[in-house]
C-alpha cells in the first residue's frame, strides 16, 4: 500500500497561481464556461439565453446558454442551423457563425445566423426551438449577394412602431467591409424595399442597432481579432437607414494590455433593471488565438447623447457579482498527474474563474486530476465544466477514503458525457475524489475549466 501511494505521490503534481491579470479567484467575466464569440441574448419567460459561435471559427452548430440568474448557464445545442441543413449551392466553406435571436411583434423568435457566407433565417415558438427555416434549404441573402464582401454578421432590429430592419456586411482578408441594411417585411425572412449600404468610417464587421433618446446608434467592429486590433465603433444617426457619421468618442471599447483585456469586438447590447449592458467576446487569458470568450459590462451614455467609453473588466458589473464564489461547502488540495503550463495549473479547476483551466501535458498518457479534502465528507453533487463543452468526455469519476483504494462512482468511458455542466447527483461519502481520463487526443482534450464539489 506504502508503494502505491508514493507511486502515486510521485506522480501528482502540484502547481502554484501566477499573477497574470485576469487570473484571479472569484471573476465573474467572461461569464460563460468556454471558448464562444459573436453573443446574441433573449430574456423570456424569467429565463436569458445566450446564442453564440462556438470557437475556433465556427461548427457544425451552435451553443445556446440558458441561465435564470445570469450567473449560472447551461449548455444547450440546437437543432438547426447546422452547416449540413445550412449548405446551398452558392455557399462557402465558413462554418456556423454569428447568430442574431430576436424577439418579433408577433410573439416568435426570429434567427439570423451566417453559414457559409450567406446569411439563413430560422424561425420558433421558444427560444430553443425546435427552429425551422421558413424558406426552406435556402439562405435569405446568398453569397452571390456581393461577391466582393462577405456576407455575414446579420442582426435584426425593431423600431418602437414595429419595423424591424437588418444590417450585416464585413470584409474579406481583414480590409475593411461593407454595412447593408435594409427593412424587413413582417415574415422577418424578407425585405420590403431597397437594400442601402450605410458603411460607416472604420467599419469591418458585426454591426448592431441601438436606439436612445430618438437616437440610432449603429454599433460594429473593426481590426482584427486574432491580434489585439479588435475595437468597437459607433456612428450616430436620425433614422435606422442613416445616414450615420462615426461619434466623436469612437472607439468605446478597446484593448487594454494593463488589465489583460486584448480584442474585445463583436457585441450586442440589452438592457437589464434600467441598465444597458454591452455583451462581447475577447480572448481568453492568456491570449490564444482563436479562442475567444463571451464577457458583460456596463454600457452608459453622457449627457450630451454619446455612448461612454466601456472600462471591460475582469469583475464584472453588479449583474454577475459574486458568481459561484464560495459554493462549494469543502475545502479541497487539488492536484493533477500533469499540467500543460504555468497558466493551466490544477488549482485553476476550483477557483471559481472561467478565464482559467486545469489542461493536462502533451503526451500524459494517464490524465488524471484529483481533490482532497480535509477529512471525510458527504458529496451529494458535482458539477463538472469541461474546456470543451459540446464534446462529448470520456472519463471515470472515481472516490476514495484512504487515497489507496478507489471505487468508480460514475463511468463514461465507453458512453461519453457531454454539455456544461456534467451534473453528478450520486451521493458518496470520501476524502478523495479523481477524474481519470480514458480517451485522449485531439477528439477530447483532457481539461477542465471547473470542478464543484457539494
């Protein structure tokens, strides 16, 4: 027995925090568990859902985040769009991307997303569908649309009579693109009039219609996010078709290398308790291209009708305050067999921070990652987040009283989990709890983002 556990005592190691910002215990941004960008957001029925790309650069489908308190989400995958039903003859290769959900006049929800460089329209009752496209296997607006720019990044908006309008458009390469828009008619699938193009100075991508005060505010992106160049704009106009002339204070959110905040860009903008809010994506801690990560924070007005500058934060604002800090009731040591870097240390799977990971080694053949607590203790649920949330994970879950001998308490290894989070409701008495890994490689990446015990 002596052997086993020097054995195994050898082989766990145990890392210690950096001080890179962003890495501190207890941040509520980004808010979601993962690597997702290009955020969408609909509040129905006491319940926020989250629509987003999921990086890198796009799948086959995308992730919706439900949550009733905007500090705890799960991972739904919808129905449609797929790239497989989102495929016409004029398509390109660019996976799903950039969904816009909004709520219409007539109590449906209404989905403009980009696939293959095209954008398609979905339609539901709920939020989660079922969605169905009301045109059938066709996109509403083709590549064929303009050939010169892509067409992607489309997001509907409903004036306070009830019209609603479209805008989309970005660039090829990185140059800078073109902003269409034009009114929809009342099926939300297509135009009634004349598309325009309404390109603002600086514009690339991704751009959003805000209305304040008589005000339209069309919001969009520009530069590049896979380095630090992504930024947000905004032009000011008297109508929703323009013409708009870029603020005075444009840019409002950039990148702040002094708080670690590189990229921040492609948003939407919604409002909670007489409060805006700007929801965006910016890469992850440290900066990895491509993974991008969704974050909130407050969004204000001066007095003199501008939009304020954005300070992004790694807090958050007051809305995710205090998400999961001190959940779970047990004091834990936590180690793992192995660690990819400084920045993927095991203790990262309990701090209560999305912007940290526990990753094992390239080449741990045997990924392991274990807690132990103090003294015996009654665990009645555990909460697991992995890296990668809509892949499926095969992995033991085991427990142990003595660290010596050790009892599965629940098997995936040859039917996988999935989603975020994996909730275990098996209750065990122990002092060791261990994932063990039983598939690696590129297909499941032995790592989690967190592990709450109760």
């Amino acid at each position: 027995m002596k052997s086993l556990l020097a054995f195994a005592a050898c082989c766990m190691t145990v890392f210690s925090f950096g001080n890179v910002p962003g890495e501190e215990p207890h941040n509520a941004n980004p808010i979601i568990p993962g690597y997702y960008a290009d955020p969408s957001i609909v509040s129905y029925e006491g319940k926020h859902y989250i629509y987003a790309t999921i990086d890198p650069w796009g799948g086959e489908q995308l992730s919706c985040w439900e949550s009733s308190d905007f500090k705890n989400w799960t991972l739904n995958l919808l129905n449609w769009p797929t790239k497989t039903a989102c495929t016409s003859p004029t398509s390109m290769g660019a996976m799903v991307w950039a969904p816009s959900v909004i709520e219409g006049t007539d109590g449906m929800f209404y989905m403009h997303v980009s696939v293959g460089s095209e954008i398609w329209v979905g339609v539901a009752e709920h939020p989660l569908g079922p969605w169905e496209n009301p045109l059938g296997d066709q996109p509403m607006i083709s590549a064929d649309f303009e050939r010169e720019y892509h067409m992607i990044d489309a997001q509907a908006f409903i004036d306070d009579d009830g019209s609603a309008y479209l805008y989309w458009g970005s660039g090829w390469n990185w140059v800078n693109g073109r902003c269409y828009a034009a009114k929809l008619a009342p099926d939300m699938a297509s135009f009634d009039g004349e598309v325009k193009d309404l390109t603002p100075t600086h514009y690339f991508e991704a751009p959003v219609m805000l209305k304040k005060d008589e005000r339209y505010y069309l919001m969009y992106s520009d530069g590049k996010t896979t380095i630090d160049t992504y930024q947000v704009h905004y032009a000011i106009g008297a109508s929703p078709l323009g013409p708009f002339a870029e603020a005075s204070n444009s840019p409002i959110l950039v990148t702040d290398h002094s708080k670690n905040v590189s990229s921040p860009g492609h948003h939407t903008v919604f409002e909670e308790g007489g409060q805006h809010y700007i929801l965006y994506h910016r890469h992850n801690v440290p900066f990895e291209p491509v993974h991008r990560q969704i974050c909130v924070d407050e969004l204000n007005f001066t007095g003199d009708g501008l939009i304020d500058s954005v300070s992004p934060t790694h807090e958050g604002p007051a809305l995710v305050a205090g998400r999961l800090e001190n959940r779970s009731p047990f004091s834990s040591t936590v180690s793992a067999s192995s660690s990819l870097n400084n920045h993927t240390a095991p203790e990262h799977a309990t701090d209560n921070n999305y912007a940290t990971r526990w990753e094992a080694a390239i080449g741990d053949t045997q990924p392991t990652i274990q807690q132990s607590f103090d003294s015996v203790v009654t665990v009645t649920r555990q909460e697991i987040l992995p890296e990668f949330g809509w892949k499926d994970q095969f992995f033991i879950l085991e427990h142990s009283r003595d660290g010596g001998t050790w009892s599965t308490l629940v098997d995936f290894s040859s039917s996988p989990a999935n989603g975020s989070p994996i909730v275990i409701e098996e209750a065990v008495d122990c002092r060791y709890l261990r994932i063990r890994y039983t598939l690696t490689g590129k297909e499941n990446e032995p790592a989690l983002l967190e592990w709450l015990v109760f």
